[in-house]
C-alpha cells in the first residue's frame, strides 16, 4: 500500500473509532489527529474535515471507477457491473471498518445526506459511462441500468453491514446477472442458430421492458 493511503487508512480508523466511543459531535479533529499518530496540518492535507474522513473510501473509489471505465471495454454493460463488483469487494475485504462506518452515518443527519449524494455520484458516472460508450443508446435505459446497478449494489451491501454474517461477492454477481437479463444485455444468447422467436408487444411499451419479456421466453 502506497505511502499516503497507509495515512490516511490510520487516520480513518482513528476516527471511526472515536466517532464510536464519543459521537461524531463530539469528536474534533485535534483528538483525531492525536490517535492517529499525524498533526493537524497532515490532517488538512489529507482531508477537508471531519465528514471528509467518514467518506474518504469513495472519494478514492469514484476516481479509480473513472480510470477503469475511461480504459473502454468491448461490453460496457459488464464494465458497469465489473465496476460496481469492485466497490462491493473493497468494503467486503474489512467488513468490521465498513459496518463502524455505516452505524455512525446511520446516527448522524449531516451523513445521511452526504450519503445520498454519494449514492448519486455512483449512478452519474455509470450513466455517463453508459451514454459516452453506446452513443445509440436510449438515455432511460442508461439511467435506468445505472440506477438499478447502484441500488441492487446497495442492496447487498447493506446485508454485510446489518448483520455479522459473510456476505460473498457471489451474492451480489447473481444479483447484477439478473439485472442483465433485465434490461435484456446479458450477453450471448443461448438460443440455438435456427430457433425463431415472434413476439407482439405494445408500442407503448418501454424498450427496456420488451427486452426483459423476449429474455425471460427465451431462458
């Protein structure tokens, strides 16, 4: 691990553990730089203030989503699903440091909120992703994929965080599978070459759900 994510790992840790034992309030950045071992200066440099130390994971992990979509992939569909894999993986690897993290968001108003805009920014990149690499693409399917992917991803996520027991990576791969099948991107059909499949949809209908129906008659 590199040098400054060793930092600001410590300091992160500090924190939670101080927001635990006495309240996010309570807590001022002096007593955490104190616990973990850094001055205050070191402290600014890393983080911007206290609610920046709580949500320090994602900002890393929306910068390193970007550079794993900018590197463009032949199915941008499983790229999204590859990138929400990732973010599940990290906060799976300590599950202990991810649920202290989520109780104290769950207790504090200013975190929820921070939260939700945090659950957004995932949703806009995937979105945008989606967009730039399917220029064709009908922009409700894209936002609909997106957010789909981020709430299932959220989903499984929390059952790690509420509970005690292991949730695999399995759990959520499966989920996001269905997704696919969903909005009807899973990828090759196992259909035969000569097989012929009619359907009669209304014009109305959404396109996203046409293909939800046509996959589901097909598996």
């Amino acid at each position: 691990m590199h040098e400054s994510a060793e930092l600001r790992t410590g300091v992160v840790a500090a924190a939670l553990e101080l927001f635990n034992a006495q309240g996010f309030d309570q807590t001022s950045v002096e007593q955490i730089a104190k616990a973990a071992g850094v001055s205050r200066s070191t402290f600014f440099r890393q983080f911007g203030g206290k609610e920046d130390v709580v949500f320090a994971d994602h900002e890393v992990l929306l910068e390193q989503l970007r550079e794993f979509l900018d590197e463009g992939h032949d199915d941008p569909w499983g790229a999204v699903c590859a990138a929400s894999e990732s973010v599940f993986a990290h906060f799976a690897h300590d599950p202990e440091l991810a649920r202290r993290r989520y109780h104290i968001v769950r207790e504090v108003p200013v975190l929820r909120e921070r939260e939700i805009i945090t659950v957004f920014r995932y949703e806009r990149l995937f979105d945008e992703y989606l967009r730039g690499a399917l220029p064709g693409v009908d922009p409700l399917d894209a936002v609909g994929f997106a957010a789909l992917v981020t709430a299932v991803h959220n989903h499984v996520l929390r059952q790690l965080l509420r509970g005690r027991k292991k949730v695999p990576l399995s759990t959520l791969q499966t989920a996001l599978a269905d997704v696919r099948r969903r909005y009807g991107v899973a990828g090759e059909s196992a259909t035969a070459p000569d097989d012929m499949v009619v359907a009669v949809f209304p014009r109305s209908m959404p396109i996203a759900e046409v293909s939800r129906r046509l996959q589901s008659e097909l598996d």
